[in-house]
C-alpha cells in the first residue's frame, strides 16, 4: 500500500510533469518530420480546366511524387472564389487543407466587393508563390475582330453594344483596363469560371474574351478561338505570332496573373516550412518549366514571407488598377 504522504507528494508532482510535457496534440502537429500522414486536400476556387486548376495539379503531382501520399484537388468555383477562400479559412489548420488561388481572392477582391467572408490576410498562412501567367484576347474565328485596333473600331461603332466575358477578376479588370485605355464602353457578362466563358464564346453569346492562356491554348490551336493580343510586356513563347497588347496600340498596357498556395492561419510553422519546402522542389524541377510554359505560365516559387509581402503589394496594385478602371465596389 502506498504511503499517504507518498500520494500526495506524486499528486502535487502530476500537474508539473504534465506541464513539462506539454499537450500532446500541439507537439504532435508541430513535428513536421513525417508530414503528410494523410492525403492533404487543395482547394481551388475556379472549375475544372482553368489555370489556376492547372497549377494546382502540378502542385499535387509533385508533392505527391514527394511523399507517396496523395494530393486530392477539391474544385469549387463560384462566388469570385468566396466558397473556397471560406472553406480553407475555417478548415483545421493542420496542414491538410491547402487553398492554391489568385490574385482574384488575395488581392482584387478587397477592392472589388464593400465586405469580404474572409481576411485575405489575417486568415491565411502563405506557402508559396506558384506561378506567374499571362492572358490572351481571343474572339470567335469568324469574328470581324482580327485586331485590337478591330475591337477598338467596332467597340465605338457599337457604344455600350459588345460583350465581353470574365471567369475571375484577372479576367475581368484586363478588359476593363482595356476598356479604359481604349476610351470605349462594352457590358460585362460574368461567369463561375474561365472554360464555360469560352464555351459561350465560341457559341457567339458573348463578343470577346481576356482569357487565361492555359484554358484558351487548345481552342487557339484547334482553331475554335482567335488569339488578337497578349497581355505581357513581351510576346508570350507559345503565342509567338500574336502581337502584345502594347504593340496593338495600347503602350503600357499589362496585365499579369499568379497563382498561389496557402494555409488556414493557424497553420503550425514546421509543416507550412515544409509544404513550402516540397511545392518549390516541384517548382524548380526541370519539368516545371516545360509544364508551365505549355500551359502559358512560369513558376514562380517564394518563401512564405516573400509571398505574404507579395500579396500585400499586390493588394495595393490592383486597388489602383480598379479605381483606375472606374469599377465601383459592389
């Protein structure tokens, strides 16, 4: 039997020893050594088919091919990206439940609505830049436009008359740049992601499109869309016959999307250091580059700080593009 004093000497011992030990679950999700465990899930707020989907699965494949653990791509589009930004914002934040998005939910949205859901900033841990892409005006192949000079014409020949189409807010702030440094009106039709944008332009519902390259690429080959201009500075390596918006007309006219990985806030720092550790592995591979060049992209890998100063002056570029643009938030 144990001795009375003994007990309450090992009770008064218990509450230190746990102290010492720490809780189990914290130390636990704080060692990253053999992370990931389970399949970790990457949210994306755009449909099938689109660019930032197409990074998000290169991402997938190549921390799967890290780990042996597998990387479920979660599409769900809508709302500008509000039903995925919330969805990872308010998921566990124990490094299975990764965001990989755009400028369109971490930096234009803020200027673009009067409230957001979520605090691109606050909730979220940045991982990694991912990639940087251009996007491409593209008509139907038996529109008149051939041109931005084309586009120019008709849009003034038809004040307020033409349609343009938008999956996202890159898309959409690249025409309504365009609008503006052109002088001309145009009626914006909005849609859930870029691929049904396209469907409907190539069906004549809409008139034009500033478009992803990496969705467009395959209709532009196929010959089902016409490329007009590029958005970049420099002609695009696979759109090398089409003329950048600059040369078309427009000086100064550019228009860069990215695409990126994040984490709820919460996020232990161990398994953020490593997530972002295996995404620029996969982004500095030999293959990354051909990949993204394919898909009219170029990786962009960062540390978590550089992407959260990233998206602070991001944040700040497209609020003045916007309010250049004239677009009241909603």
């Amino acid at each position: 039997m144990t001795h009375p004093f003994k007990r309450r000497a090992i009770a008064r011992l218990l509450p230190m020893l746990v102290l010492a030990a720490g809780p189990a679950t914290p130390a636990r999700a704080a060692d990253a050594g053999d992370y990931p465990v389970k399949p970790v899930r990457v949210v994306v707020p755009f449909p099938a088919g689109s660019g930032t989907d197409s990074s998000a699965r290169f991402v997938a494949e190549a921390v799967t091919g890290q780990t042996s653990k597998s990387v479920v791509v979660d599409n769900r589009p809508g709302a500008n990206g509000f039903i995925a930004a919330q969805a990872v914002a308010t998921a566990p934040a124990d490094g299975y439940t990764m965001l990989v998005t755009t400028n369109t939910t971490h930096a234009a949205n803020a200027s673009l609505f009067k409230k957001l859901p979520y605090d691109p900033i606050r909730d979220f841990a940045p991982v990694s830049l991912i990639a940087r892409s251009g996007l491409v005006l593209v008509v139907p192949p038996d529109s008149p436009v051939h041109t931005v000079a084309d586009l120019t014409a008709l849009a003034r020949a038809k004040p307020g008359k033409l349609t343009f189409a938008s999956g996202s807010s890159s898309t959409r702030i690249a025409s309504e740049l365009y609008k503006m440094m052109a002088g001309v009106q145009a009626l914006h039709v909005p849609y859930k992601g870029v691929p049904v944008a396209l469907t409907d332009l190539m069906g004549h519902q809409v008139d034009f499109m500033i478009s992803d390259i990496s969705p467009a690429m395959t209709l532009i080959q196929s010959g089902k869309l016409r490329a007009v201009a590029v958005t970049t500075t420099q002609r695009h390596p696979v759109l090398k016959d089409v003329p950048t918006m600059a040369e078309s007309g427009l000086p100064g006219y550019e228009m860069v999307a990215w695409s990126a990985a994040f984490f709820p806030a919460a996020t232990p720092k161990p398994v953020v250091e490593r997530m972002n550790q295996m995404v620029r592995k996969g982004l500095t591979d030999s293959r990354a580059a051909e990949y993204f060049s394919r898909t009219g992209g170029e990786p962009a890998p960062t540390t978590p700080d550089e992407l959260a100063a990233f998206v602070r002056s991001e944040t700040q570029k497209w609020a003045k593009v916007i309010k250049a643009a004239g677009i009241e938030p909603e």
